[in-house]
C-alpha cells in the first residue's frame, strides 16, 4: 500500500519533538518512506566505527545523521512558520501543496 508522506527532500523543517527540538529550520536530506523517517540535517549524529578498506585506506570514526520519525517534524512555509500541508489543484488544474496556516503555495 503506498503511503501519502506530505514531507519532499529538500523541504525546510523545524523539529517539534524530541532531544533537538527547536524552532530553526533545516533542510530534509532524505526521505524514507517505509520506515516513515527522515534524515534532516545536523540532527541525530551517530558515530560510525569504519574499518580500513580500499575506499577508506586509514578507516576510523565518521559522524553522520541518523533518521528521525516522521511525526517528530513539521514542515515551514514561507514565512518562516510551522505549519501543516494541504493540497489544492491550481489553475491549471494540477495538484500543489500548500500551507494551512498562510494559505500560500509551497515550492
């Protein structure tokens, strides 16, 4: 069954829960459909230990970001606020994404 995630990559997000949460936005990176996660930038680093490869000659640890639930985001409008996502059909009669809050058109 296909699920309706209202969340694209490269939205601005704030986190509304959770050890990061705070009213900055930040850019989605990727989007995990099946998990209903996603990883938004510079929040939930993990450590990975790397062993040596041909890649990675020297190995070592790495920071990267780990993904977050879905529900623990909300997406940010264009002034700046969180806010919903509903979606309307336009002029041309195609579907667009727009905030509930401003009632204005999401990119």
């Amino acid at each position: 069954m296909f699920k309706r995630i209202k969340i694209k990559k490269d939205d601005m997000v704030v986190i509304i829960s959770g050890d990061h949460k705070d009213n900055k936005p930040r850019r989605v990176i990727e989007v995990d459909r099946d998990k209903d996660r996603v990883i938004v930038e510079g929040v939930n680093m993990v450590t990975k230990h790397r062993k040596p490869s041909a890649n990675n000659p020297q190995g070592g640890i790495e920071k990267k970001e780990a993904g977050i639930h879905i529900s623990n985001v909300m997406i940010v409008d264009n002034k700046g606020n969180a806010t919903r996502i509903g979606r309307r059909k336009n002029a041309e009669g195609k579907l667009e994404r727009y905030s509930k809050k401003s009632k204005e058109t999401l990119k």
